[in-house]
C-alpha cells in the first residue's frame, strides 16, 4: 500500500517517502526567493557547497585561525579561509550567473525554433538539467512536457534535438572546469605563497608551528630537505593540481557520451547525479572531493616544509575529509534514527543506509514534499533536527579536538629531537662519538 500525498500532508501508517525515481527528485529545484520558496534547512541541506561551507566555517578554518600557536601560523590560515571565501563561493557565484545565462541566450538565438526561451529566471536554463539526463542512453527527455520543460527554459524538451543536448552537457561542464580550475588555482597559490609570505615576515625557515619551541638550528635541519627539493615539489605540484582539474570534466565527458550502459561504463553512469550542481554556488560536494584528492591534497603534502608538518597536514586532511563529506551523514543517520525511535511519526525520517547497513537520515527535502510541505508537521520537524545535529555535530568534531591533537604531538617531537639535536653539538659529545668503538 502506497503513501498518498494531498494538500493536508499524509494519510496512513508510517511508510518509505515516494522519491526511488533519480530523475524526479533532481528535477525539484532550490529557490531563495519568489515561487517555490523553501526553509532555511531544506535550502542549506539542498546546496552542497553552502551546507559544507557552514560546517567549514564553524569547525574547521574559524577554529583554525582562532587556536594557531602564533601569528605566522595564524596568518596562513586566515589566508586559507580567505582563498576559499573567494575561488569556492564568491567567484563561482558570480560566474555561474554569467555563464548560464550566457549560454541560454546563445542556445535561444541558435534553436529558438526548437522552443529554447530566452527570458528565463537564471535558474531556469538548459544548463541545470542533471547530468543523467544528457546521458546517449537515457530517455528521460522524450517523456517530458509542459510544466516540467518549462523549468529548464524549453517549450517541450522532448523535441531537442542531440546537438542542442550536447551543447547543453559543454555549458555544464565548462562550469566544473571552470571551478576546478579556480579551486587549484586558490590550492597551489596558498600552498606555496604561504610559506614565501612566513619566511620573509619572520626572518626563519621552517614550519611555522614550531616557532614557539624550536630553535633556528633545529629548525634549519629540518627544513634543509625541503629546501633543497622546492622546485621539484612545486613542480609536481602544480602538475598533479591543475592536471586533476582539466582532465575530470573530459572523463564526465566520456562517461556521458558513451553508449555503453552496462559493466564497468554502466556503473559509471549510475553515479554521475553525485556530481549534479547545486542552486547558488554551482558545484556538489562531490566535484569539490574531487578537488581535494587531485589539487588540495598533493599541494598540501608537497608543501610541507618538514616531517612535523607533513603528518599534521596529514592527519588533518584524512580527518577533515572523512567528517567533512560523510561524517554529518552519519551523525544525523544516528540522530534520525534515535529520535524517530521516541516519537510515532506518520512517516519514516531514517533508512538503513546499503554501506555497513548503518542508518541513514531520509533527506530532508524528500521528507519536507512528502508532508506537503507542512512546517508544522512533527515528521519534517524532527527530520530537521537530525539535519542540524549532523552539521554541527561535525563542525564540533572538526573544530578543536584534531588540532589541539596535532599540537600536542607536534610539541612533543620537536622538544624530543631537539634536545637530542642540541647534545649531539656540544664539542664534548662529538669527541666521544668520534672515537672508535670500545676505545677507553
């Protein structure tokens, strides 16, 4: 027995959300404004890249910046809060405005007789189609009319032609390259100007996290390797970075353009809706992963100015990406879970998740439709509540404990060695290590 959705919200027993079809549910747009006006939280669970923004900017640069051990340290991260303030939200937004409806306007003047529209609001272009639509082997365009074409700029999508479609998946996906290539950018420059900018502010080589406790001798041993390998380090760098960003757009490319909708491209295919932009910032947390494992990550390491701060920046970035992309799915998957335990609900807000079986929160968009969009409704309010303890749950997990970790290690170490360093140059200590062993 099926769910019945009406204006009033649901009827029945508690039941799974009706939303199984991947097409349907990536049609359902988010709206800041006007027609179609969503809460808050369906807004920020929707966006990707604002919901990770939020649990960015509470658990893991604020924080970063907050509890640095000195002002140089302190200035890098402010310097990486900043770099992700501008090439991942503020240029993208602007950007994406202009490219979309760029592209809608040039696709009017070339297939108006197609029905392709050119006074649209900016989120109504053939450029916020999902991708699994511009796939060769999907059908999904055939069967859609009216309404539904309507929110995509086009009279009747069905009568697109393939060379319009095609035009449509480039439009798309210049704007991935496009923020890739922005991403790398802010990742390389941070990566390496950062410690230019340390190193001329302060007068010393090395990681700027020892320079409460290290001396300049210890500190110039250590970094010596650094130094010596720098250009081949930004070299490989910079290959790694802006290689990752030029190439993920061509193999999305591929996948869609082939044919083949079985093996290995088959499965392929079934995981392209991950990489579906969002309404405001154009990118999904997926394309920004992306990012992370191609441009982030290898700047990051390559940049380490000695092995304390390779294995800070190590164990930060596993920890960070762990929590940062799947740790507020499991924290709310948990909570949705308990709390839909307390409380009779006419509808499910939790599902056994196909990973390890571990609870997953039903998104609360779905959950959000699927009361008719009743605020009131105790199944959406408590769905929200799991959303929100998800997020901050993971900002607090991000925001101290894991550095204050790395300190603690990091200090330790460093006195260790160093205080090891320092006998080992006493003129003593070198004539009795020099002697021949079992000498008197």
């Amino acid at each position: 027995m099926g769910m019945q959705l009406n204006n009033s919200g649901i009827s029945g027993q508690r039941r799974s959300l009706p939303f199984a079809d991947n097409h349907q549910k990536a049609a359902v747009r988010p709206r800041f404004s006007g027609e179609g006006r969503l809460p808050f939280s369906v807004l920020l669970h929707q966006n990707e890249l604002l919901n990770r923004f939020v649990i960015d900017t509470l658990g893991y640069s604020s924080w970063s910046v907050i509890i640095a051990r000195n002002d140089y340290e302190r200035m890098e991260n402010g310097l990486d809060w900043a770099g992700w303030l501008l090439a991942g939200l503020a240029l993208p937004y602007v950007i994406e405005r202009g490219v979309n409806r760029w592209a809608q306007n040039r696709l009017h003047k070339k297939h108006k007789h197609l029905g392709v529209l050119k006074k649209v609001k900016n989120r109504n272009t053939l450029l916020s189609m999902p991708y699994q639509w511009l796939d060769a082997t999907s059908s999904k365009l055939k069967t859609m009319t009216g309404k539904e074409s309507l929110q995509y700029g086009v009279k009747n999508l069905a009568k697109l032609t393939p060379k319009v479609l095609q035009a449509a998946l480039m439009g798309k996906l210049l704007m991935m390259w496009i923020d890739l290539l922005l991403l790398a950018g802010k990742n390389q420059g941070y990566a390496w100007v950062k410690n230019w900018m340390t190193e001329k502010l302060s007068g010393k080589k090395g990681f700027s996290g020892e320079f409460n406790y290290a001396n300049q001798a210890y500190l110039d041993k250590q970094t010596q390797a650094y130094q010596t390998s720098k250009q081949r380090r930004k070299a490989w760098s910079f290959g790694i970075g802006f290689g990752g960003a030029l190439l993920f757009p061509l193999l999305m490319l591929g996948v869609l353009k082939s044919k083949k909708a079985t093996g290995v491209m088959g499965a392929l295919k079934k995981k392209v809706k991950a990489f579906n932009y969002s309404d405001a910032i154009f990118m999904s947390k997926w394309v920004l992963l992306v990012s992370n494992l191609t441009n982030w990550a290898p700047a990051t390491i390559l940049s380490s100015r000695d092995k304390h701060e390779r294995r800070e920046k190590i164990t930060k970035m596993i920890a960070f990406d762990t929590l940062f992309f799947l740790g507020d799915d499991f924290i709310a998957g948990i909570a949705a879970k308990v709390l839909q335990g307390k409380k009779k609900l006419d509808t499910n807000i939790v599902r056994t998740g196909k990973w390890l079986k571990l609870p997953r929160a039903v998104p609360l968009d779905e959950v959000f439709r699927a009361v008719g969009k009743d605020k009131a409704n105790k199944a959406y309010k408590l769905a929200r509540k799991s959303f929100w303890i998800g997020i901050l749950g993971t900002a607090a997990a991000l925001g101290v404990t894991m550095p204050l970790l790395n300190f603690w290690y990091t200090k330790k170490k460093v006195m260790a060695e160093q205080a090891a360093f320092n006998i080992s140059e006493l003129p003593l200590y070198r004539v009795i290590s020099a002697r021949p062993q079992g000498a008197s």
